[in-house]
C-alpha cells in the first residue's frame, strides 16, 4: 500500500495535470502555484481520511459492558456530516442520526458521530453511508439492531444537472432486528421528529 507522502506527490501531481489541463498552469498564475499540493493534502486529510479508520477499532475502543435492563434505544441525532458521491467527484453535506438497540455493550457517544465520519470521508454514495453505520453497528458492536437517516444536500443535484436548490436527499440504513422492527422504527422516527 502507498505511504501518506507516496500518495500525497501522486495527488499533487494529478492536480498539476488537471489545472494544466483547463489551461491554468500553476506556474503562470500566482494564486494557483500551491494549489495542487492544498488539494491534495485536502483530499488525504479531509476527504477521504475516512480509508485509514477501522469501524471495528472505532466500535471495540472504550466500549462498556451494558448494564441489566438496558433495553431501549441509544439514539444521536443531528450529527453533521460531508462526503463526496463518487459519480462526478462532487460534495454532500447534512446531518445523521444513528440509532442502536444494545445487548451487551455500550460505547461512548462521540465513538458513532466517529463511525459517521469514517464512513462518510471516502468515495461513497448516500445509501452505501447509511447502511454502513447500520450495519457496522450490529457487526462490530453487536447490537441487536441498528437504524442511520441521513439527510443531506447533494451538490450534483444543485450546480449541475437538474440544478434543484433547496432539494434534500433523505436516506435510511437498517440493520439487525431493526430491520423488521415496526415498533423500533417508529420509535427511531419519532425520537429524531421525522414521518414514516
């Protein structure tokens, strides 16, 4: 596999290329000379940072056995997330919520705006995000069941193509019992404030 600085030059270079391929050289023009190496830089660390993390490293660190009783949903709402649709290269943006039922273990809060995150910063289309949290959740943590909505703005939706300001994508993952759940689902639905 390439290093971060192997891949960071192959970056740069891309970048060189593309910029001289609109005929906007970064050597003519002052304000683009750094620009190939930023975006690069951008696209490793900010973009697609999301490659180097492991769902099951972030799920099994700091986990806590559940107590008795714990029975009810564990549910965050309004996690803001960004990523990029890999059909045109172009970004997305909105807020999750993730939602999981427990069996033996719990892990702290941030760790699922974390299992957002690692998902969300690679190549990815909105409906693979969204099943990917579900499911890590019920593979990695072992919940009984998992639930992730996303809604987003798609930036290919707006600038090109239809062009539709204002449109959102709403998309759901479920996994595990909350998959044929009615009454998690609902209970899901209802804690985050949105309709069946």
């Amino acid at each position: 596999m390439n290093s971060r600085v192997e891949k960071a030059a192959k970056l740069t270079k891309a970048f060189e290329d593309f910029l001289r391929a609109v005929d906007r050289s970064p050597g003519s023009y002052p304000e683009l000379l750094d620009t190939p190496v930023r975006t690069a830089n951008m696209w490793l660390d900010e973009l697609l940072d999301g490659y180097d993390w492991d769902p099951k490293d972030i799920l099994s660190g700091g986990s806590i056995l559940a107590r008795d009783g714990v029975s009810e949903l564990v549910i965050v709402r309004d996690i803001f997330f960004h990523s990029t649709c890999p059909h045109h290269l172009l970004p997305y943006h909105g807020i999750a919520h993730v939602a999981y039922l427990p069996s033996d273990r719990i892990v702290g809060l941030s760790k699922l705006a974390r299992l957002v995150d690692c998902f969300a910063h690679r190549l990815i289309l909105q409906e693979e995000l969204a099943q990917g949290v579900a499911d890590a959740l019920v593979t990695h943590l072992g919940a009984l069941g998992a639930a992730c909505m996303l809604d987003a703005e798609q930036l290919c939706m707006v600038i090109r193509g239809v062009r539709k300001q204002g449109s959102r994508a709403i998309v759901m993952g479920y996994s595990g019992s909350m998959a044929t759940d009615n009454e998690a689902k609902k209970q899901f639905l209802s804690a985050i404030n949105a309709k069946e």
